[in-house]
C-alpha cells in the first residue's frame, strides 16, 4: 500500500457521514468495496490525475462523547447498512482514525448542538483561542503524518442561519468580528478560516455558514487555498435539480411542489430545532425559482421520525398544468440511506479538491456546483448544466 | 385573421390527440389560452422566425366513423378535460376541420385496427392504388386552401411492429416491395411514402414503422422533403430519459426499473393486442441501456384501465445500488392526461419543421429528437442532450 | 313530488359541502343522479324508515357574501366536480334555498374565521342575543315550511380549540356561562345550544366544540331532542380507522405513522391558521393510540395548497416492525375531493337521525360513530367496530 | 427447556418461510426475540391452551439440494433480514433441524419446480409408492421424537391449478385415482393424503390443491383429522381483504382495482412460469368480487425481480366513483420482507392446529379463514369478519 500523502480532516468525526467515508475509504483502500456511488470513478474522469484512495489519511474533531467503532455498528444495527465482514475487516483501521480524532470547538454552535457534547466539555474557547486551538491539530495532524495538504471537510450538524447582513465583506472585517466578545461567527466559520488561513483546503458539506461570506473567501484567495459548498445534494433537492429542469424545457406550469421528508439519524434531531431546520429548508427551497423563472407555491418539511433512522424519506408532490388548463400531477418518493448517499461525494469532493490545488487554482471551487445544494460561486441550479460544467472543468488540461 | 398558408394533415384525425389539437389550435388563434406546454413558446426560441397559430389550417384522414364534435365531447365528459366555454366557442372550426377529413387507408394494420373501422368499409386498396388515393387527398387539400406546404403528422393507433430484416434500403427496393401483393409495409408506411413523394413534411408522432426504413428516407431526400420521428416522448419515458442520465452521472447502479402504465382511451385499447404492444412496449423500454450503458433488468406493463379514460397513470419502480452495495429506492407515479400532453407537441414540432424547410433542410430532422421515445437518426436518449441539440440547431442563423 | 316534511338547516350553508349536499340533494329528488356514496343506501338499511329525498327542504346560516350557485360554479370550474348538466338542472333549486339562508352569528370565532365575513358585518352579538337571533330564523324555517322537525347540521369552519377545564358540566353552569360578557363558549356552541333548546336536532360535522360538552348533552336530554359528532371522517383518517386494526390484528409494531394533508378549499384556508389548525390535528391524531393500545411516533400535518383546491390528497407512510424486528412499510396517496365526500354522509346522518327521531330516542346519538374522526360518547375507533354498532342499531325494531 | 411433544413438518423445509420459520422457533425457544408478528400472541387469545414455543420440534421434506443455514445466511446477504447475533446463536438447532430434512417427491410439480431439484434425483415414485415413503418419514419422526401429533405444513413452490372438474369427490374416488398411471392429483395432494391418512394435521399455506378436493376432506373426517387452506394472506391481498369492505361501507363504486406486485425470491422464480403464476393471481383477485359484490375491472400482475429478493413491494391502484359521480384515487405502495411476514403465521396456525385437536374438532377449520387468500369452507373475504370468526371460536369453552 502507497504512504498517504493527504489528509481529510472531518468537522463531525464520528458522525454518520464521516463513519460512512471512513468505512468506505478504508473498504476502497483494501479492495473490499467497488467504486459506485463515487463521481470521481465515472470514465469521463479518467484522465484526471485523481488521487489515489490509497493517497488519503483520515483524522478530524468531533464533540460528542462516543467511538468510531460503535457508531459504524449503531448504523449496521438500526440502519441495515454494510456487511458484518466489511465492518469487522475494517475495525482495526476505525480506531487508528479515532486516535487522530480531537475535540471540537463549540463557539456559536447554537443550544441544540451544545447539548450533543457531554455536559462537562471544557470551557467554551473565544473565536480566537478556538482558531488557534483547531490550526495546533490540524498543523499536528499534517506534521505527524508527513502530508502534502489537508482537506477539512464540514460534516457536522446544521448551525442556525447567520443574517446576511453581519456576514463580513473583507477579511479585515472578519478579523475585527473575530476580536469581538460576541462574535456572531458560527463555529462553522471558525474551522473554515483556521483551515484555510493554513493554506488547506475548505469543503462545507452543510447549510452552515462555514467559508461563505466574501470576507472569508478573501482570505483564502491571499492565502492561495480553495473551498466550496455548500449543503450536499444527495437525495430530494437532486431530483428537485434533475425534475424542475424538464417542467421548465415542456414549458409546463408548477402549480405547486409540496416536498415531505422524514428520516431518524442524529442530522434530523438537531433539524427538529426550528432555527437549524431554517437553514436547510431554505437551501432545499429556494433553486425552484432559480430554475423555472417563477415561483410556484412551495412547502418543505423536514421531520425527525426515530423509527426511520438513517433513511431519508421523501415524498414530493408536484402539481402542474399543461395545454388548455390541464392540471396533473407527479409524486415521487425517494427512500435513500443518507449517509450512505453522502459518503461517496465527500471523497470525490476531496479528489477533485486535489487536483485543483494541482493545478494552481484558488478561491470558491464553483466548477463543484453539482454537489451542492446552494452551490457557492453560481446561481445555476439545472443538474446536468452543473454536471456539464465539472465536466468541462474535467477536460481542461491539466 | 392572417390567411392560413400551411396545412397540418393528421393521419387519425379524429383520434385523443388529433382533436385537442385543433382544439388547442382554434383556441390559440382565438387567444382563449395561453401557450403553457408549448415548448416552442419558451424563450429560448424567441428568435426563430416560427409561423404563427393563424398560419395553420387543419384537415386529415381517419378511418373510425365518429364526428370530431362527438369525440371532444366523450374526452370531456371522460377526462373531465377543456372548459365548456372553450369547447362551445370551438364547435363551428371543428366542424369546419370536419368537413376537411377523408377516409383513411387499411393495409397491414393489423386485425385490432380494423375493427375501429365500420364493418362496411370499402375493400381495401393495394398498396400503389392505397398511395395515389392518400396524394388525391392532399393535393386536393393543398389546392383548395392555397397551402405552401402540408405537414402530415401520423396520429393513428399504433400497428404491430416489421421485422427489421424486411425494411427496403433503398428507394428503388421500396417500389419494388410496394408493387408487391403480400407488400409487408404498413398503412403508416404508404401515408409517409405519400406525403414524402409530394415534397411535404411526414412527422411520425407514433410508433409505428412510418418514414423508418432507410428506403423511404432516400425518398425523402431526392424529393427535398423532411420527415422526424418516432412515438412522442409524453409521460413515463420522458421521465426516463430525465432520470437515468442521473443514477447515471451519480454513478449509482440501477439493478431494476420496473414501470407499470394504465390508462383507459382508444391508443390503449388497441395496446391491448400483445403484437400493437410489442411496438409501444420496445419504444419505452430501450433506452435505458443507451443511457446507462449496461443493462438493468427491467420490465414494462401497459394494460387498458377503461374508468382512467384519457388519464395515463404510470408507477415506476427503480431499485438502483449506491455506495458501499447499499440497495435504495425511486419510486414515482405519474398522472397526466394523454391527448393533452401529446397535443401541444404536435404543434410544436409542426413549427419547428417549417422553419427547417425555409432553412432549406431535407431528410430526417434529428434535432427533434427531444420530442421521441425512439429518435431517428440518433442514439442519445438523455433528454437534456437532445433539448441542448435542439437550441443549438435554433441557435444557427437562419 | 311530495311536499318536505324535515328540514335540513346548514350552519355555513354556502361552503364547499353545503352546496355539493345541496346540488346532490337536489339531483337525487330529480332522479339525476344515482345513490352512490351514500351509506343509508345501502342494502343493509333498506328496513329502515329512512325519509325519502323529497322529505327534505335546506336552508341554513352563512357569513360570508356570495351566492350559492356562484360557490357551485367555483367548485366546478376550480376542482371539476359535478357535470354542467346537472348545475344547469339545479341552479332554479339553488335560487330557492338561498332565499332560505340567513346571516351567521361571529362571537368566539377567531380572527381567522371573522375575516371570511364582510368588513361591514353587523356588530357582534352577545350570545344570549345571539341564541335569540339563531332560533328566530330556525322558527321561522320550521313555520315557513311546516315542518316536522329541523335538522341542524354544522358544516361552518373549524374553530380554534377550547380548552376542556372550562367545559361546562351541567345545563345550569352553560347558562351562568352564556350570561359573562367573556363567555369562552363559541358560535358552534351557541347554535347547538340554540337548536336542542327548540327540541331540534343538531349534528357536528366539525372539529369544533359544538354539542361536546356535558352541559349541552344535559340540555338535549331535557329537551328531548338529540346530537351527535364530531368531525366527519372522509378520508385520510377513515383510512387510519380502517388499517391499523389490521396491524394490530396481525400483531405488527407499528412504529411510526406519518400523515401528510394538502388541500386547498376554504377549509384548508382557515386551517392555516395554527390555532384552528390545533381541533383538526388532535382530531385526526388521537385515534392510533386508541385503537392500537399503544402510542406510535405519530406525525399529522395539514397545508393549504391553492392550486389543489377541493382535492384532498394525502400521503401517509406508515413504519411497522414485523417478526424478528424486521421493519416494512407501507405507503399510501389517497386523492379524494373533500366535498364530494362530505356531502353524501351530510344526508346520511340526516336519514339516520330521523329515524332516531321517530324512534324516541334523546341526547347523543353514538351509533353515528364510523361517521366521526372523534366520535361523542364512544373511544371505540376501529371503522368496523363503528359499523357493526351502525348495523346492530339499525337491525333494532323500529 | 421443555421436551417437545408436537411436530411441525415442512414440505419445503429450506424455503425462505420454512427457514425463517425455523429461525423464529429458535429465536423463541431461546427467547432471543419478542412474540411481534404472532398472531396467537394477542392478548383476546390470552385464554386458549396454546403450546408453548419448546412444545414443537421441526422437521420436513425438501427437494433442493441446499442447507437450511446456507439459506439462512443467503437471506440475511439478499435481503438484510436477521440480526447477525441471532442467526449465528440459531447456528446448531438450524443444524439439528437439518438432520430431520427428508428429500421431497416430485410427482406433477410440473416442470420449473422439477427444475429445482437435482438433475440426478431418483426417479419419479408413482402415487401409491409416494404416499408410503412421506408415511414412513413422518412416522419415523413421530417416533424418534415421542410426538403426539404432527403438523405437516405445506410451504412449497406453487403448482400450477389442477381443473376443478377432476377434482375427486370421494375418498374411494380419490383412492381410485391414486391407483391410475396418470394421476393427476399433484405432490401437494400426495402429502395431504399421506398426513392425514396417518391422522396428522395438513394445513396448506399455498394456492397449490393439497387437501381442497372434498375426497380428501372426507378422508380427513374419517381419521378423525384436520387440515386448513389455503394460501397464506401477508401483504397486498391482506390489504385488499381489509380495504375492499371500507368502500364497502360506504357505498363508494371501485370501478377498476390494479394490483402490481414485483419481489425477487424462488416463490417469485416460480411464479414467472405462467402455468404456476394462474394458481396465484386467481388466488389474489376474486375476493373483491366477493367483498363488492360486483366485480370491478381489476388486473393482477406477479412478476419476478431478482434485485428485490424477499422483498416483495406491491402497488395497486384503486379508481372509484363517489358521490354525483365523482372519480378518485387510492394508491398504496406496500414494501413487506414476504418469509419474514409469513414465518410467524405458520406458527400460529400450528397453535391454533393444536388447540382444535385438543378440542377434538375434525375436517376442516374453517375459523382460520383469517389466515387465507382462498379460505376453505367460507366465502367470506372481508378481514374483519375473518378474524371477528376466529375470536368467536376461540371463545368457546375449551
């Protein structure tokens, strides 16, 4: 086996995601797995110099209180999800992951999010001691395992939407908030900033605030460092991207698009807040408009249904009207395993993440835009007009 | 009113289809509708120089003995489909398109078609005599409304399916076959042999043989006349060629697709008879494997529901593989009204054809291939690929 | 046609389910329709008394200012319900009951609601002056049309729920009650009181309060005069009603019910509101627990989508463990037009309550049960429980 | 534990149900699982003598050239069924159940089941001799268990339908036919005869004929012996059995009633032989004309889907008309692990088998119609009858 030469950092170490990734990386690694579910293996990217998987090491923060290990066998268990042998084959590696797992920062995190974290966690850090304090692991991380760069990846739960209007403009604003007692930064953005201030790279996998405000993708332009996000696309918005498109090519009328969704793992508890479920409804809302040039009636619910566990649920109604004032109808309902769904693209976001530092590219990575549910950089919401673009961004050379 | 100067001639004039287009013709030339589910409405084709509604003048042949009055009113009494008023102001058009329809012909459509004919129909012509009575008609057509062009548009219950071994390569082979007394070729096959001959447009909105074989497309271009087909992409195929371009750019692995149709109006009746079936059933069911690249196992029902009437109603079923041998589920059901999700596009492709004719094109229009389940001349089945084909060929100047 | 004898007196007698009752009643008694949907006629019931359709005459209260037959017109061209034919028939009928339908009282009806009226409504009255008012016009309906007996049947929209420690226990404490210038008891209330006060009968086809409290039960008895509700089942909880005892009589654990309801009738509209929104999701909730022994995670959400107007769909996914705790699911769209379904079961409860009448029976009727989402004097809520308990009263001797 | 004293005898004792059946007896025995799923574990039946779950011992007849834990872990991989703890605690018993497998006869299985056993298996025994070899294995196994009685449950892949004219009406009429070159009574036939001949219990938990001719209910009174049937109802027929009378009920027309079932397991293998599949849609469909009576359009459709293994998923699709002659929807979608829905009814019936013996009962039990798509002795089809039937019977006295 090759000696890891990158290191993918997760936000939210041992949450189901970033257990997903680390199981299949490590499957990927000792050939135990086959490569669906992952963009980066298509033959359109084959000419890319994509990492290898046996070029990535996994370490990362979290701040709750349990092990890799069991939560791979709590998913197994209420989830259905991966063989036994895969999960056994891959124990001894889990907890090498896990003695490179550190503590998270819980600035901002909002009171949902806080109470994950075991009643004694030490005290909350300022914004400043907190952005050295993940820069010291991070630097550990990158020196103990002699890596080239490091991927920070932001799988942890959804933060509360931060108004638009105190996102900082500049870096030097951001510096400024960061001094201030009451720093409306999330810790979202705390991590992005330390990671990228670090020359890594920055991928926010979530609706939270991470590198999103211009005063933050400034930084990581003078830092020659890249991010991109943000809110994966795995399963109801996809379709939502991939169906609005052909309403609007027939030129038939969305009336209305109801879309329910249920699911139990631990992203759904923390959605059952309202403010947090604020920040998601909105990035699985607003591409509608984006797409069909209008605004039909929406609703979009988001429920935490223990029973469901890690399958996400989602029944879409979509009303429309075509010729002569002919109302139909379309429902869809998607039964995907969320986790599952989302693994595979947090390690073709990191290798595609590589070869843009290969090439020299800094800044927001809009070419990524197929990934996201409100993608950075580009209002183009139309699946396969973003699929086309990390293609062409593909065939450039390299 | 402008003075009518193209003629659009149905072949199943009195048919679902047929009749919600002259009445969504008449409708659109009285502005009592709007333009939703015309796709040649859309911006994108704002600058084609495209006829417009009061160019069109409607006449056609079928073979049933029904008035088109009569037939608008069981689709509305059936379907609950059109406003009273809209059918009350169209009465007297229609029955001026009345007065412009001709019997049709009946070689080779098998015994299920037959029956829809009156048990006193005249015997059936040979195949040359069936030709020259079908030119008789348009010629006739053509003359009286002083048309510069007939767009002939095969709206007819879909026959049983040719072997592909028996298809003329050449037009000479053709007249050779057509001289034949046991001549395999079908109805749908004489009326495009007919209108081609005469240098009109032959638009096959079924999926029946039509202007197939290579042979008839050689005539077709040594008359300088267009032709495009085949079965229009409405309902469940169209979703099918939106979705697997999406299992497929996400690299998931459809195991199954299973897609189970009902619906209750005469093109189901005749579906009934498992050899019309066969044609409809390949049309829907191949491009899956031309999508994907591999062939999932897959299986399509279309079976006659007489209380759906005009409402095709379709689940589909798609068990596809994600990461890590994670088994998932797509299911949808889609509820659309037939005729009326057909008719918008027997205009649009009407519109589109004439302007490739002032274009000076000949020969098979594959930039219309967004518009069929089984597109001639092309192999590319994603939908997004063929709508992007379509604005690139409007794109050129003209 | 025979003379009516019993008088049919709708509170909100221009919504959806009064118009559809009063255009099915209408074309029953002209034989243009046949008794589809209606249970009364079924066999089961053919020894029954039961008065025949020219038994009845309609009149009723309303609060909003529109006509009856442009309410009728609105459903037909909104939601495509009943034939121009039969509109056309009744509009003359339509005429006359509206002559027959008064203004409605507003105390205790919330914001929501008192929007629905004109700006300029009359100011509200007290409620003992309200009572007045409401039988002033029922007496003189009864006198007007000599009738045998009055019919009170609240079909008016939902009113936010009022908490049960105030409900009045006994006839004495409702009538200290109505004398408080903040008496909490609503317009439902003060109808029913109204009505058995006179020895008519009322029925509460509504989540609000009506009839239910003890106190008002008390007054019927006194009266001899009879009520039943509440919250007529139609749809997606007639459903619930009728499944989950089989999963109980199959011994499966039902884990998690999930009901999702759009609709977009005025109905829907008031039920935008939170606070009325409340009655009718407790209504459609409580019954799961009452029949399966045990509390399921239940989930009820019900949304006003305009573009669906009078039909009603809901989706429910229900999560169930079977042996060796393997979890299924089951899933169903039930797409019903809400006043179409209401309307048959008004008339039934109607002939029911009659007969009850003739029979001498007094206070509340619980053998009205399977009509009702919560139904008064009962807990039994397993559908077929309900109708057996409908049958065996019925196979009593008249 | 308790010694056994009552055996249960599968004919198809390596199938998915025998083998999850097995599984669920050990659980039980072990108390390794809770008693969800079993129907004679309800609290109404509290009262009755039922064995307990180490009262039984299994054992069977196969024709498949498997091992019974083989077919354990193969549902486990396919399917996701069983904790991985449970199957491999069950690892010996399912090894001690192994060792009492006797090999199956193969007369008039008809030639896909043939299919399934090896090519080299003995040679086909005639009728007579086929009966004296199951006698011998059953009384073997009686005997080397010291049992009281045996339960021989048919569990095999359906025959295909034996016409209902050769149906023998007798037992000497029966016995006739046993002795006849051509024999058409099929090997589920053979092991009722043999079962009941010896005074054991039958009961046939699928379409095939079994113990359904009169001349073989005859001989099971003269041995003073009993036997139920037949086709086991787990999924959509349940639903259709529970729904039918709902629609019922309320007088609402089911115009037509489509039912489309796909799953993947060797029940479904079989099924895609035409011949064995009629056995099955006929046992699926006619209940609804028995429910309405009057017999909606309906269509059936079984097909087999290798993806979806033991999970069979079923879409129907009921249009009915409401009141004024409104058209509208129900749609379910059931997803059901098929062995581990039906493994817990075959320990029921074994109980309740047991009681009836208890109780001296003989012939056929009709109060088990619950259990059954094609009740023998009862045409009543509506599930709540079904089981109100059942806790009648077990009301009695003991």
């Amino acid at each position: 086996m090759t000696t890891p030469r990158i290191g993918i950092w997760f936000i939210g170490a041992r949450g189901g995601v970033a257990t997903s990734s680390a199981i299949g990386l490590t499957a990927l690694q000792h050939q135990q797995t086959d490569e669906t579910g992952l963009v980066s293996a298509l033959p359109v990217f084959s000419q890319l110099p994509l990492p290898g998987w046996g070029d990535f090491v996994i370490g990362g923060h979290e701040i709750r209180d349990v092990t890799l290990y069991d939560e791979a066998l709590r998913l197994n268990r209420e989830s259905r999800v991966f063989d036994a042998e895969t999960l056994i084959a891959c124990r001894e590696e889990l907890n090498q992951i896990e003695s490179r797992i550190r503590s998270g920062i819980l600035w901002n995190v909002g009171h949902t999010i806080r109470k994950l974290a075991p009643e004694d966690a030490p005290d909350q850090l300022e914004p400043s001691a907190a952005i050295e304090q993940i820069q010291a692991d991070l630097a550990e991380f990158r020196a103990q395992n002699q890596l080239e760069n490091v991927i920070v990846i932001n799988l942890a739960s959804t933060e509360a939407p931060i108004d638009e209007s105190i996102w900082p403009h500049s870096w030097s604003q951001t510096q400024t908030l960061l001094r201030q007692a009451d720093c409306p930064l999330p810790a979202s953005s705390l991590y992005a900033i330390a990671a990228l201030d670090l020359g890594m790279t920055y991928i926010n996998f979530t609706p939270s605030l991470g590198a999103t405000p211009p005063g933050i993708d400034q930084l990581a332009r003078e830092r020659s460092a890249r991010h991109a996000g943000r809110d994966a696309k795995t399963g109801e918005t996809l379709l939502k991207s991939v169906l609005a498109p052909m309403f609007a090519a027939r030129n038939l009328d969305v009336m209305s698009w109801v879309g329910h969704n249920i699911f139990g793992n631990l992203d759904g508890k923390v959605l059952d807040d309202p403010s947090n479920k604020a920040s998601k409804v909105k990035s699985k809302d607003h591409l509608l408009e984006a797409i069909l040039g209008y605004a039909p009636q929406t609703l979009v619910s988001i429920e935490h249904i223990e029973s469901l566990a890690d399958w996400k649920t989602a029944w879409d109604h979509i009303h429309f009207r075509g010729f002569l004032n002919t109302p139909m109808t379309l429902q869809f309902t998607w039964q995907g395993c969320d986790s599952l769904l989302a693994a595979p693209l947090v390690l073709d976001l990191a290798r595609f993440a590589e070869v843009a530092r290969q090439r020299g590219e800094v800044g927001c990575m809009t070419f990524l835009g197929c990934f996201f549910k409100s993608p950075l950089g580009t209002n183009n919401q139309a699946f396969f007009d973003q699929t086309r673009l990390l293609e062409t961004w593909a065939a450039q050379p390299n």
